[in-house]
C-alpha cells in the first residue's frame, strides 16, 4: 500500500473525529447557555450546520492537495 495515501487517510480520520467532537462539545455549550441567552433552535441548527460545512471544505482541500502531489 501507498504510505502517502495512509498518511493521507490518517490526516482526513484525523481531521473527521476533531470536527465531531468539536461539534458535539459546541452543542453541548450552547444547550447550557441557551436558557441565559435565548438562542432559537434554528439558530443553533444554522451554527453547526455552518461549522460542519467549513470542516468538510476543509477536508475536501486536504484531501485535493494530497492527491495531487
């Protein structure tokens, strides 16, 4: 097997649990904040859908520049 695309792959596994865990513990921040600051649901669907999308740009760059190499 190619060690530049393991290296790659563990670059976009990498890159995939940090956006996870990043998302979840965003989540769980604002549902203990929502009360204080009234944020609506949609606002906060729109949040993580917003940093979910920039996190898979993201990985699509990597993922574009690495294999072009």
């Amino acid at each position: 097997m190619n060690s530049n695309f393991v290296h790659i792959f563990c670059q976009v596994n990498l890159r995939f649990w940090e956006i996870c865990y990043g998302n979840l513990l965003i989540i769980i921040k604002i549902k203990l904040n929502m009360c204080k600051l009234k944020i609506k649901l949609k606002d906060l669907i729109f949040l993580f859908g917003a940093r979910l999308l920039f996190s898979l740009l993201v990985i699509v760059k990597v993922l574009v520049k690495t294999c072009s190499l």
